[in-house]
C-alpha cells in the first residue's frame, strides 16, 4: 500500500476547503497518496464517535451566507470507514496496514452500517464560542448549537433528530466505497445562517470518515421566468445565471421546440442563451444534469432538473396591458424630450423642464420647441415633468400635449397655469395612463395667503369657461390639489392582480372592494401629499375623462381669507369611455377593463363648490363608478349638476361635528344611477333634486341612501326607482324628510332598523308599490324603531299630512315589533291604510283640527317660542326646519345663530360646538362639551370623538397619524350600533382604508314577490280590478267567494295570505272566468291578501277582511 502525508486541521489550514476548521477535535488533512474521485488526492479524515456530545465525532465547520427565500444545492463526495484500512490516532502519524486475512472481519460491523447519521448543518458563528484552534476533547464539556437546521434530502429540517444521510454501506468487496451526494434545499423567511458544519455519528464501531469535496451554491434554476418578453427585432438573454465553470461536473444543453418536437442546439452547453426571436411565441428547454464520477457513483441527484422558457416577441400595435409592451412601446415613442434631454434638472422624484418665461403656448408655438426642436409628426411627446415655477403664468390655447406613464405637469406656489380652447393634455398613444396636473398649497394646516412679494402661497389651475373643446384624459388622477408622489404604474398593476380576489367580475359593483385605499392612498395620503395641499382649482369648462379619478381634493380644511380664492368646480364633464381605462387599470384576467372610479374625490376637505353645469357621466358612453365621493368632508355645496348612469352620482362621508353644514345638495338631476346619492354619517341637506330611476330595466335603482346620518331632506322629486329612500339605523338625532314627490316607485320609504327620531312630513307618495316599508336589520342585529310621525298639539298642530294615492300594499307596512301613532288630517288621501306583520300596533290618529294641510307650521313659531315647546324632538325639528332657512336659503347666519343660543337641546349644543369648531374656538367647544351628559353609550362617544377631534387639531396632526391608543378608542366606537360609530368608521376609512361596507336586508318575502322584477304594477283603485277580481261578501265570516274574470286563458294561479305575510292557501286556476269559494270558519280574524298570478299578466292584488269566527 502507498504511504500517506497527514496533518491535524487545528489550524484552520484545512486545503483544499479554504476557510474550513475544526468544530470538534482535529479532523486531518491528507494532502497526498490517496486516490479521490476528484483526481486532487486530497481530502479530510474524520473520527466517528457515538453522540455530539462527549465523546464527540470529529467535524468540520466553514464561513458561508445563506440568505432568506433563496434555493441553494450541497454537493460533497465521501467513503465510510475503514477504506484504505487507514488505523491510527488522529494526533499520531496514520499508516495503511497491509492487507491481511483478518481485515474483513475487523472492520465488516462497521462496514456494514458505513456511517448510521450523517449531519450537515447551518447555524450561525454565535452557537459556537468554544476556541475552534484547540483539541477539545470533554474538558469542558460541549453541547450542540441549539439554533440549527439540518439539510436533508427533502430539504431544511429542524427536528434535532433529522440527519442528512444514513445507512449507507462501504463493501470492501466491492472497491467501491466513495460515493457523490447532492441536496438540494430552500430556505426560508427566517433563514439566515453564516455557518455550515458537518460531522458523523455511528451507533457502534467506532471508525474514521473521509470527505473528498464539499460545494455549497446559490441556485437560480428553480426560479428562472418561465416566461420573458422582448420588442420586434431585440435580441434577449434567458436561462440561469448560474457560472458553469464552477462546477464542471454540472452541464448545461439548450433545445428549442420546432415543428411538435424538440430539437437541440448544437454548441449551446452554457446555463444562457442569447436569442433574437422571429416569431411572435418561441419555445425553449435548457437541461442541467449533475455528471457522476467513475469512482464514486451518485446516491441522490437533485441536480438533474429542466425548465421551459418561452420567449413572447411584443406586438406593439396592440393595446398595452402588460409592463413588457409598455416598455416596447416607449421604445418606439419620438419624444421631443426625454428623461436624458438635457436642459432638464432633478425636481422632486424625477427629471423635470422648468417653464423659464409667462406667456401663451400652442402646438406651433411653444417654449418647449424653443429649447427643445420642432416634434416630428407635430405631436408634442414629453417623457419629463413640466414645471411652472414661482412667478410664472402659463396660458395652453390650441396646445397638444401627449404624456409618458411617468410624468405630470406641476404648478408651483405662486404660479399659475390656465388651459384654454383647444387644449389636449393626454397620454402618448401607448395605451397606458399618465400622471396628470399637480396644483401645490400651502399644505394641511396652513392658511391660503398673499406673501411679500405679492404672490400667494398657493398654486392655482384655470379651466377656463366656454373651453368645452379643452381635454384632459388618460391620467391616474386627471387634476390633484396637491403633490402626489410618482405612480409607478408597473406597480400598480401587480397591486390590482394581487388584490383581485377582492375585486369582483364586475368591477362596477357596489360590493367590489374599490382601488383607491389600494393602490392610491399610500401616495395621496402620504406627508408629501398633506404638506402640499390647498392648490386651487378653478375649473369652469372643459372635459376630464378616462382618469381613475377626475379631480382629487384632499387634506385642506382651512377657511379662504380675503384676498385669496378657493377651489370651485363648475361647467365640467366627467365621464368614462365604455372601453374602461387604460394600463394598468386593464390587467385583470378574464374581467374588462376597470371604469373610472370618481369624476371628483376628497378626503379630508373643507368649503367646496361643485355647481352651476357639471356633468357627471353620460349615457352615450361608459360610466363612472362615484360621479362624486368624499370622506371626513365638511362644507361642501352641490348644486346644479347632471349626474348620468353612475354607479354612485353622489357618495357622501362626513362627521357631525366639524361643521354645522356637511353637505348641501340642491337642484342636481340624477338620471338612470343605481344608487343617486348615498350619505355616512354626518349632516346631509337637500332642497329641489330630480331623482329618475331605470324604468322597465332588470336593474335596480335607489334614491336617498342614507346610513347613521342626519338629515334635512327637502322638496325631492325622485322616481322610477326600486327605493326612493333607503334610511338604515338613522337614529339619536332628529331627522326630517319634508314635501318629497315619491312616485313610481317599488319601495318609497324603507325604514331599516333604527331610525327613532326620523319625520317625514307632508311628502307625496304617489303610485308606489309599498309606500312605507318598515323591517329590521337582520344583518347588524338593530330592531326596527319609529318614532310617532307628527303631532295634534292644540297650540301648533303639525300632523305627518303625507299624501297616499294608488298604493298596492297598505301605505305603511310594518314588519317591526314597534308601534307609533300617526297624526293626520281627516282627509282621505291624507289617512294611510296600515298593516302591522311584525307584532306592533301602529295606529292613525287623526287630528281634531280640520281639513286644512299646511306643511310650513315651523314657519308660525315666533323663534323666541320654540323654547317653551313642550316635546323636545318638535323643538328639534322646528329647530332644524329655521336654523337652515336662515343659514342656506336667507344666509342670515346671525338668525341662525341666535335661534341656536335660545335654546339647550342636545342637537342645539352640537351645531353649536359644530360652529365653535368651524371657528377654531377650542374653548368654547370644551365649555360646551361639558354640558352634555354623560348617561348615554351615543353621548358618551360623541364627546369622546370630539375630544380626539381637538386634540388632533392642538397638535396639528391628520387621521393618519392617530397614536396607537386614539386607534383603539377608534376601532371600540367603530364596532358599536351608535350613529358616532359611522364617525369612527369615516375616521378609518381615511386613516387605514378600510372601507364601509353596510349590507340591506331582504325584503320580506311578500313584499318581495310585488317588488322583486323590476317593472312596476301598480293597484290604482277598486276599479283596477272591476270586470276582474270580485270579492263578495267582504268582510267575510265563515265564506268567501272569489270571482275570477280573465281576458285569456293562461297558466294561472290564485295566492291568498295572511297578515303577517304567510301563504295559506295556492289554487292553481284552470278555467280564465271562474268563481271560487273557501271555507274560512277556522280562519283568524284579521286583514288578508290575494295575489292572482300569471305568465303573460299583471298580478292582481287585494285584500279582504275575516271578521268574529272565534
């Protein structure tokens, strides 16, 4: 036998594993005179113990960095013990005994166990902190590291008992002891390992281990892009990044799929392939194979592996909906300037041109072709920001201005930037949006002001009037009243595929979560977005459309004092093409593209103006989802719009107790929206808007929608919708509906749950299916509450005096457990019939005072009376009808405020802190907020969120910087059924995102039969149903006889129920004139309906009354 040279590794001199040492004992290093398999002759031996503990194995231990979330591959080649029959201590000088007959039999146990558990391990340097350059033996004595992992052939284990081999026999006999390993393994969030060590363990026998290679390495293959994207004529690089010459026993081929098979490319054995594609989709396969050694065979091969790449070549004539075509595109885009022009600087978060002199601009005439060259082909392409600087006003006539993804145009405090006739600012014709304008204030918490030098701290946008030709399309946010950050649109597009699981098929349903808090928020809400707030828009014609939003408000509740001026938005177009937006709001599979999500949005924003001629939606085209939404919005006035085949024309969220007035809405038409205006919470006024629903269509429609609000709702018209008002959980505070025109209608007014405190006056429910339907919320577990509508007060009489004519059901239909009484005069229009289904009883009480109807008692109340008036909800409502008569229609705040001061009533204290609050007047709001009590969770909250508002405002913070104790007083108010709770929930909605989400109950099931398709069948009167339907006798004792007289003979049948909705008896109906009679002795006493039903007619329905059977 050669001789062998050895030293001990208590050095750390362990070639050839640079950087190796001894963990434990002195493993030796044979530097010549064995024959590896990887032909250097060196290697390592190590002694075998039983534990890891004394006595121990002898191990090595290395420096490595194995990051979180990669994929790595172990390769090492070893031989067990005994082979070459090496003997000797591992500090004394080792020798090769020569063969004997006895050898086999020494070393056959160990031999046929080879090692029984081999461990290879990560751990980290701080595990170890014995001296790794001494012998330890068991003085003292080790433990393991106890943060470990152990690599093992299905991957990282941390089982202490998992071992990387085991069992694997070493037969002199054969000659062939060495074998080649690999284990292949991920590693995880939490892996982060600076260690790998390994060592062997035997249950008896103890031997010596040899080690002729270990290699560790970063593994690309499991994560190559199975698919890569390149532009028409580009040449691109695929496969692993991975360097062949490190492992040559590691190759590569490459094969490309031609004609229904696979085809290898010769020459290409490298881990990358460069390719210029010809054809729209190539088809390309590299395999990886680990190459055995003729002495050492594999035992496990997890580096054998294949991956398929398709390569796609981009057509760029299609629209773009992926960032692989958007970059194609803007490749082939001539932009007059580019973000490498120079003449541009570094402004903000990206290369900008700085507007150098006021004037006027057109295509033609420009200072941008001054600087910049004539544009080819006439269009203006820019793929940088435009910035208007301090002192500088710009005026765009006839201008044409086409926008990368990436870039906006910014006016800057103190200048101003007017767009007139002719105008188009769009994106470039790459299918994908741009930034839009940013307008920048003097920011959240600062006042609008003429500084020293005669300019205003604030930015100001002109649209000017009679520029209806004037367009701003394709944008993010087409106009923002501050600076937003960059959009990085690739970004967003990966946000909206990772959040489709809570967007819906289609993305117009109310129940689709909507992208703003998604994809917007971090950039609008964010410190840059608040500290620039209060630009001023003032857009007074012009078209905004195809952007997710049209003009976006935010983040200024500050007043306008004299000497400045104050964003007003009016004449303007909204709308949304019915092809939806551009990339990257187009990237959702199998859904179309999303529509625009709100013409105007606000968060957070004080004392707008959206009148005199917007158009909000249109019926020619697609829709938008929100013609206007606002959240935690105080003071803004709505008057005079078209909203057109929204979604939402009007979606309102405010508090109570910012602002006296949160919202007033006035002479706006809204036509063919499904939901017309919906409220959140604070204090909605109306006067005079036309609300028409979406006749003889399948889709339903609502008018007033409003949720844990108050209200003043005044001189509506609406129509033709399945609910002229949808009222949920309205309670605590005195709300008023007055002098409506409900017609047409499935539902007039539903009454969901709470809504104590509510009084409709003197409204016109004209041909409604049910004209009042009252339930519970079943879904937020609320019973049903009403308060007695009106009164007969001998001094002031103010009965309801609603007007009910052609109803189908009873005028008011209750399903509650409780009654209230009905005030009226004794006019027969003015007496509504009534059915009690949940268990109450309601009742109608008409008053002594005559015939005569007047609606405007409150007017008659001298203001210095309305103190002394005996019930305190009649104060509040008198209260409510003159203190908006003086402030909205006469603009007397200084009636208004004194009737507030005459009088003590909760709703009194809280305008009048709403008012003080308007006026930062902090010390008067806490002066006030004493007076309210304390005895009630609505009370309670309401001073609580106060305080918080207070407190935020002292300390010049936002909602989205609430400290983690004011979000848990938050999120405890936002889980209550308190109308403060809409508040708190407002409060999160802008602070988090969380949107607010309130599902309708079911209508009652009889009810629904009437009201569930959408075309409308109204019972006019008795002789509706004469030469039809005749019941005799009625009312009825022990029979009645139904007589049935049909103008053609169709599948018919007869339904009767009882009063609580129940259905008794169904006959089916053979013959079109025939006469039916029921035994009704064992029948209850009470009201009764019938429905006769058919394929082709209207149903017909009655009632009839069962009197003294028991």
């Amino acid at each position: 036998m050669p001789s062998y040279s050895m030293t001990t590794c208590c050095d750390g001199g362990c070639s050839p594993f640079p950087g190796w040492d001894n963990i434990y004992h002195t493993p030796d290093y044979i530097d010549g005179g064995l024959l590896t398999p990887s032909g250097d002759n060196e290697a390592m031996r190590m002694f075998t113990a039983y534990s890891e503990e004394c006595t121990l194995s002898e191990g090595l231990i290395t420096g490595v960095n194995v990051l979180p979330n990669k994929d790595y591959m172990l390769i090492y080649t070893r031989t067990g013990y005994g082979y070459p029959f090496l003997t000797g201590g591992s500090s004394n000088p080792f020798f090769a005994s020569s063969f004997c007959s006895d050898c086999y039999f020494s070393y056959q146990d160990a031999l046929t166990s080879s090692i029984d558990r081999l461990y290879i391990r990560l751990t980290n340097a701080v595990e170890i902190p014995w001296d790794l350059d001494v012998d330890i033996m068991c003085s003292p004595e080790l433990s393991p590291p106890d943060d470990f992992v152990t690599i093992t052939t299905t991957g990282l284990s941390s089982s202490p008992t998992a071992y990387s081999e085991a069992n694997i026999d070493a037969d002199i006999a054969s000659g062939l002891p060495w074998y080649k390993n690999s284990l292949c393994f991920s590693t995880g969030a939490s892996d982060n390992w600076d260690r790998l060590y390994f060592y062997p363990l035997v249950y008896s026998q103890a031997g010596w281990f040899i080690i002729d290679e270990i290699r560790l390495y970063e593994d690309d293959f499991p994560t190559i892009p199975a698919t890569y994207y390149t532009c028409p004529g580009e040449t691109i690089t695929i496969g692993s990044s991975f360097c062949a010459d490190e492992a040559t026993d590691i190759e590569f081929q490459w094969e490309i799929f031609v004609s229904g098979s696979w085809q290898i490319i010769p020459g290409e054995t490298q881990p990358q392939l460069t390719v210029t594609p010809i054809n729209s989709s190539e088809l390309y396969r590299l395999t990886r194979t680990l190459l055995p050694n003729p002495d050492a065979p594999i035992l496990n091969n997890c580096i054998d592996a294949q991956v398929e790449i398709t390569v796609n070549m981009v057509d760029i004539e299609e629209p773009v909906s992926s960032y692989q075509a958007l970059a194609c595109c803007l490749n082939n885009v001539d932009f007059l300037l580019d973000q490498s022009s120079s003449g541009l600087s570094q402004v903000y978060d990206n290369m900008a041109y700085i507007v150098q002199n006021s004037g006027q601009w057109s295509t033609a005439t420009n200072e941008l072709v001054n600087v910049f060259g004539t544009p080819s082909g006439g269009f203006i392409n820019i793929n940088a920001d435009i910035i208007i600087p301090r002192g500088i006003d710009l005026t765009l006539n006839s201008m044409q201005m086409y926008f990368g993804s990436q870039e906006r145009i910014i006016v800057e405090p103190g200048a101003s930037l007017t767009i007139g006739s002719g105008t188009i600012l769009d994106a470039i014709n790459c299918h994908v949006v741009s930034q839009g304008i940013r307008v920048i204030g003097p920011g959240w918490g600062n006042q609008r002001a003429i500084l020293s030098d005669g300019l205003p701290n604030y930015g100001v946008l002109h649209l000017l009037t009679g520029s209806t030709n004037s367009r701003l399309e394709d944008a993010i946010i087409g106009i923002a009243g501050m600076f937003v950050p960059l959009f990085d649109v690739n970004n967003m597009a990966s946000q909206i595929v990772a959040q489709q699981n809570v967007l819906c098929a289609n993305p117009s349903d109310l129940l689709c979560q909507t992208l703003t808090p998604l994809v917007l928020q971090p950039a609008t809400n964010s410190t840059a977005a608040q500290t620039t707030a209060g630009g001023v828009i003032q857009s007074q014609g012009g078209v905004i459309s195809n952007c997710f939003q049209g003009i976006n408000l935010s983040w200024y509740v500050n007043t306008a004092p004299l000497g400045t001026i104050a964003s007003i938005i009016e004449g303007t177009s909204f709308y949304c093409s019915s092809s939806g937006l551009l990339y990257p709001f187009n990237v959702l599979p199998g859904i179309a593209p999303l529509q625009a999500e709100a013409g105007i949005y606000g968060e957070t924003y004080s004392r707008l103006l959206i009148r005199n001629g917007n158009t909000l939606g249109t019926f020619l085209d697609g829709n938008l989802k929100y013609g206007i939404r606002g959240f935690s919005i105080n003071s803004w006035t709505i008057e005079n719009n078209q909203f057109q085949n929204c979604t939402v024309g009007l979606s309102l969220a405010g508090n109570t107790f910012s602002t006296a007035n949160t919202y007033h809405v006035t002479r706006n038409v809204f036509t063919t929206c499904t939901f017309a205006i919906q409220v959140f919470g604070g204090r909605l006024n109306t006067n005079a808007n036309t609300i028409q629903g979406l006749p003889g269509t399948l889709t339903p429609s609502f008018g007033i929608t409003a949720v844990r609000s108050q209200l003043n709702i005044y001189n509506d018209q609406i129509s033709n919708t399945y609910a002229a008002f949808v009222l949920l959980n309205n309670s605590w505070a005195t709300n008023i509906v007055q002098e409506c025109a409900v017609q047409n209608n499935r539902i007039g007014t539903w009454l969901i749950g709470n809504n104590d405190g509510l009084f409709l006056y003197c409204n016109q429910f004209i041909n409604n299916t049910v004209p009042w339907l009252l339930q519970d919320d079943t879904a937020g577990a609320i019973a049903g509450m009403l308060d007695d509508q009106g009164n007969c007060d001998p001094s002031f009489p103010t009965p309801a005096d609603n007007v009910f004519v052609n109803s189908v059901f009873p005028d008011i239909t209750s399903f509650i457990a409780d009654g209230f009484v009905y005030y009226h005069h004794p006019v027969p229009q003015l007496t509504p019939t009534i059915v009690d289904w949940g268990g109450a009883t309601t009742t109608a009480s008409p008053c002594p005072s005559g015939n005569t109807v007047s609606c405007s008692t409150w007017q008659e109340i001298p203001d210095g009376m309305v103190a002394g008036l005996d019930n305190e909800k009649f104060i509040d409502y008198v209260l409510l009808k003159k203190f908006w008569n003086y402030l909205l229609d006469e603009q007397d705040t200084v009636a208004a405020v004194g009737l507030l001061n005459s009088l003590e009533t909760n709703l009194a204290i809280q305008l009048k802190i709403a008012i003080a609050m308007e006026q930062y007047n902090f010390a008067e709001v806490q002066t006030l907020k004493n007076t309210l009590p304390d005895t009630d969770e609505e009370t309670l909250h309401y001073k609580q969120l106060l305080q918080l508002e207070i407190t935020l405002h002292q300390s010049e913070r936002t909602y989205t910087q609430l400290t983690p104790e004011e979000e848990i007083l938050v999120r405890q108010i936002a889980t209550t059924n308190t109308l403060t709770a809409m508040d708190a929930r407002i409060i999160l909605y802008t602070a988090y995102g969380e949107e607010i989400m309130f599902t309708l109950p079911q209508v009652p099931a009889l009810v629904a039969e009437e009201t569930g398709n959408w075309n409308i069948h109204f019972k006019t009167n008795a002789t509706d149903l004469s030469g039809k339907v005749r019941v005799y006798p009625n009312p009825a004792k022990e029979k009645i006889n139904i007589q049935i007289h049909l103008s053609e003979a169709v599948p018919t049948y007869l339904q009767i129920y009882d009063a609580k909705g129940t259905l008794i008896q169904q006959t089916v109906l053979s013959d079109s004139i025939t006469t039916l009679t029921f035994n009704i002795a064992q029948w209850a006493s009470g009201l009764y309906y019938y429905r006769i039903v058919s394929d082709k007619n209207t149903p017909l329905v009655g009632r009839f009354v069962v009197i003294d059977n028991h």
